[in-house]
C-alpha cells in the first residue's frame, strides 16, 4: 500500500470534523477560523488524498484507518445515524430503487 498523504495537524481537524458530519460553518465555528479558510483546508485535503468530494476523502481516510477501529467507528458513527433516521422516515436510495425497478 502507498505511503499515506501528508496532511497538517489543521487539515487533519478539518478532516475529522468532516467525518463527524460537521459543516464549513460548524468547523469554522469549533476551529474559530472563518468559512473560506475551512473551505481552503478542504480545498487542500481533497488535493492531496486525490479526492473529487468530501465524502470520498473522508472514504479514502476511514481505508487508511483500517487497523485503527475507534477512529472509524467515530468517523462512522454519524454516517450509521443519517441512515437509519432516513430509513425511519422511508426515504430510500433512489439509486439503488432504480436499479431494482428494472
């Protein structure tokens, strides 16, 4: 496996909060730094793990985390609420619907 990419202590944060499910705002808010700053942080991120979208870098950071199961089950955690409030108010993945319907 590739060495894993460099990140800052501050992106690393920025990181983690993404994957916590906070906002540019909510990050801005706990890292007392303004929105575009948070938004360069995440501009840097997604460059430096290859990423197209802040799911897919905090996807690329829970592989590197593997071996490490507190860090991903925190990073999880509220990626298994989003989905079982939504399955509680029968929202489904439309994609996934689709692709049944055929």
């Amino acid at each position: 496996m590739p060495d894993a990419p460099i990140l800052t202590s501050r992106q690393n944060q920025v990181l983690q909060l993404l994957g916590e499910g906070a906002s540019t705002e909510q990050i801005a808010a706990m890292l007392h730094v303004s929105k575009e700053t948070v938004r360069n942080h995440i501009r840097h991120i997604l460059r430096a793990l290859g990423a197209h979208s802040r799911l897919e870098a905090v996807a690329l950071a829970l592989s590197v985390l593997e071996g490490d199961a507190t860090m991903r089950e925190r990073l999880l955690a509220p990626f298994r609420t989003l989905l079982s409030r939504a399955r509680a108010a029968g929202i489904r993945d439309s994609k996934r619907d689709r692709r049944s319907r055929r």
